[in-house]
C-alpha cells in the first residue's frame, strides 16, 4: 500500500506541472530566428517584472523595442512572445498556482494593449568648419519630452564638404535622452603646402520616441 501512495504522489507531480504550463497553449511557429532570439531575450527580462507594479510598462517597452525593429512581424510573433513570458512564469517557484493564474491574467490583459503608436524626430549638431588636416567635432543631444521614451537612436554625417574622413555615432543613449557625435578630418594640403580649402560638416541624430503607458 506504501508503495502504490509514493507511485501515485510521483505521478501527479509532472501531471501539475503540465497542467500549468499548458494553459499557455502550443508554441506558435516563427520563421525569423533573429525574431525568435530577441523575443525570448526579451521574455527572459520581463519575467523579473511579473510580479512588480511597473508590469504594464515593462510589457509596453517591451513590445515596442521589438517590434519597431520588425515592422513584419505577424500575429504569431506577438503571441510567441506571450507564450514564453507564460512559461517563464509557470516555472517560476517563489508563486502559488493561485498567483501566477492571476499574475497571467494581468499580464495578458496588458499584452492585449496594442503598442502605442510613436514617432520620429530629428536633431542637428552645429556645422563647425576645419582647417587642411584640422579635426572637427559636431556633438548634438536630444531629451524624449514628457510622456515618452526613447525607443531607439542612429546618428548621421550631415552637410559635410571637403574632408578626409567623416564619422558619426551615438555616444550615448537612455530611455530619456541620448547624445551623438561627428567627427571630422580635413583633407590633406597640396603638395606645396597650401591648403585647398577648408571643410565643414555637422551631426544629425534622428530619434524613435514612443509614448509611456502607466503601470
């Protein structure tokens, strides 16, 4: 009789467990591994937050910080990316059954909230001019205003003329402001010395906003 309780008291433990993470369906197909990878990853980092107030806003950054890099994703996307914050959380062992029922239902509810639609902006560094041979520096900073965070940020050389090299970057970036840099070479002198003419250029930084959701 002991034996065939400890058989049984084995058997419905893996029968729990399946029984939790089957709430969270089959997982649905997607093609993009790169998607895939970045879904997961994402996942992963948002399964600290189940349990937090700040939820809805981690699942709103989320969303967008993925899929404003895929503008094809499809539905099966967005619904592989509920499925493994799903299981992240069926295998979680700090909550009840109880808990993490609720803790799905509250994050399926702000999941279910479509991405805020967000913009683009753009900001431009001083045109500064250089000499032959001369360095030039254009920096320019940008502050997501009230309500937004910064999604994403790429910089470019603008107006740039008679260099030896060009380049920009961003220096760096938060969800509330971000700075880049370009930096210049003026071209080499003649070979009798003489300098051709100076060279000028700027930066531009241009700037994925997207509105902040309450929590």
């Amino acid at each position: 009789m002991f034996r065939l309780i400890m058989c049984l008291a084995f058997l419905a433990l893996p029968l729990s467990a399946y029984a939790q993470t089957s709430l969270c369906g089959e997982a649905p197909p997607v093609k993009d591994s790169h998607l895939k990878g970045e879904i997961e990853g994402k996942a992963q980092f948002l399964s600290r937050f189940l349990g937090d107030a700040s939820l809805g806003g981690k699942v709103e950054q989320s969303k967008t910080e993925i899929f404003s890099r895929y503008k094809d994703a499809d539905e099966r996307s967005k619904a592989y990316f509920d499925y493994e914050v799903c299981i992240l959380l069926m295998q979680d062992k700090s909550m009840t059954t109880t808990q993490k029922i609720e803790t799905l239902s509250r994050f399926r509810h702000f999941s279910a909230t479509p991405v805020a639609t967000g913009r683009t902006e753009l900001r431009e560094g001083p045109n500064v001019n250089f000499g032959c041979a001369d360095n030039g520096s254009s920096p320019v900073s940008y502050a997501a205003p009230t309500g937004f965070h910064i999604v994403n940020a790429n910089a470019a050389v603008v107006a740039s003329d008679n260099t030896q090299s060009a380049s920009a970057k961003v220096v760096s970036q938060d969800q509330t402001s971000a700075t880049a840099v370009a930096e210049f070479r003026g071209r080499d002198r003649d070979w009798t010395g003489n300098c051709p003419g100076g060279g000028h250029g700027a930066v531009r930084i241009t700037v994925e906003i997207a509105p902040n959701q309450a929590s």
